[in-house]
C-alpha cells in the first residue's frame, strides 16, 4: 500500500514532487483530501462531491496547470487483500496449497468502487494520480467530460466494465461488451466463464447466445521441487558418489 506522508518537512525524494505536495496540500488543507507517494508518483484522494471542482482547479490553476487528462479507471476493490490460493501458510510439501473459490465480498463498502484520473502537466513535467472512491451498491461519480473532452470515451469504459455511473456525462453507454450484455466483466463478483455463450450460427446468419457449458473445477498442479532445499542428506550423498563416479569414468575415458 502507498504510504501516506504529511508533509510538514518531510520529503518525497524529488524535488519536484515535494514542490508539487506543497501546491496541493495549500490547495486542500482538509482531514477529507488524502495525499499519498508511492513508486516517484503522487496520489490525491479528494470527496465524490468535489471531484468536479478539483479537477477544474488542477486544470486552471497556474501553480498546478494539469492540462492533459492521460487516462480514467475504474478499480473495484472488493477482494482486495484477499487471496484465493494459500501461499505463505501453504506445506512445503505435498499438495498444500489449496484453492478457496468462496470469498466474501463486501458488496455495500462506500470504499469499493473508485475512479483513478491519470494528469500530466506539460508545463511543469509532473504527473499526479486523483482518486475518488465512488460508492459500493450502485457507484456513480460527476462526469469530468467539460473538463478534459478525453474523459469521454475513458468513463464510458469504466461505466461498461464496472457499472460507475457518471453524472452528466452526455453519452453514456457500452463501448467494449456487445449489446445486451448482462452485469459488468471487471467487477470481482462477476463470474469467469461469464452469463452466456456467444457464437455466429451459419444457419441462422446471426450471432446466437447460448448457455454456458463450462463447468467450474479447481486445477491443483503438481509441483516437482529438486533444489537443494528438499533434498535429504541420504540423497546428497548419493548425488555426490553419482558425480564422482561420472567423473572418474570420464577421466579413464580420456586416458585410454
């Protein structure tokens, strides 16, 4: 997880970024606007309701002047933390490490659906993550699009992938999945082999949907581990006498 840090005399590393918090934390003072630096990149939490207003003031403010709207994502983070294989507690040996199909997720978590705004400053060179979680039951944040027209397309996708509404977006609709499609594909709730099958039928001379035929099954490979980390001292011995015994057959060899 990035690590929040205040910045009252601390620094991110680059002077840049330090130049940049500082703008930003005397834009929004406030315990609602959270600011993150993680991996040479800074991220601004703001509320839903002002994501709007922000976004104009990170566009026309001069000390700012992010101009360029580089992309809109949506994260659904319902099963975040949560793993379904067994890895750190799972047996060194044998077939430990099982798989859990059955994870709870939290469907009603304010906190489950975020939208992620990627800025570029030309101006200044500097780049900056906003973040605005958008609610959990039915999530819907303003639409950005008279702001930066690039948001367009960008929050259609986030709308077709993970159902985020965006208010006041002046055309929203599908833009990946085919017509009719049913739920949203990118949301953790959504099942692998989907809702339906599709296929074109040549008799017809249409695409046809279908049921799923897939059945659902857990894979558990086996793993075959011969490092030296699982090899007892009986067979380390045995190793060694294998090798010596090459070794010397390969030395009479080229004596002979």
């Amino acid at each position: 997880m990035p690590e929040t840090i205040a910045f009252t005399g601390a620094s991110t590393g680059d002077a840049r970024l330090d130049s940049l918090a500082g703008v930003l934390r005397a834009r929004w003072p406030g315990d609602d606007y959270a600011l993150q630096s993680a991996l040479g990149e800074l991220t601004l939490t703001v509320p839903a309701a002002d994501i709007k207003t922000v976004c104009l003031s990170l566009r026309d403010d001069q000390a700012l002047r992010f101009e360029q709207l580089i992309d809109v994502c949506g994260v659904d983070y319902a099963a975040y933390g949560k793993s379904e294989w067994e890895t750190a507690e799972a047996s060194s040996t044998g077939f430990g490490r099982g798989v859990d199909r059955d994870i709870e997720l939290d469907e009603d978590d304010p906190k489950r659906f975020a939208v992620v705004y990627h800025l570029l400053s030309l101006d200044y060179n500097r780049r900056l993550r906003v973040k605005v979680y958008a609610g959990g039951a039915q999530p819907m944040v303003d639409s950005v699009v008279e702001v930066w027209s690039a948001a367009n397309w960008f929050e259609r996708e986030a709308f077709d992938l993970f159902g985020i509404l965006f208010r006041g977006h002046p055309d929203l609709r599908r833009i990946l999945t085919d017509y009719g499609f049913v739920g949203h594909p990118f949301r953790k709730d959504f099942p692998l082999s989907g809702h339906v099958a599709m296929r074109y039928d040549p008799e017809q001379e249409r695409v046809v949907y279908e049921p799923v035929e897939i059945e659902p099954r857990v894979l558990v490979p086996k793993v075959i581990r011969q490092d030296s980390r699982y090899v007892t001292e009986e067979q380390a011995r045995e190793a060694r006498a294998a090798r010596a015994a090459a070794d010397s057959a390969a030395g009479d060899a080229a004596n002979a």
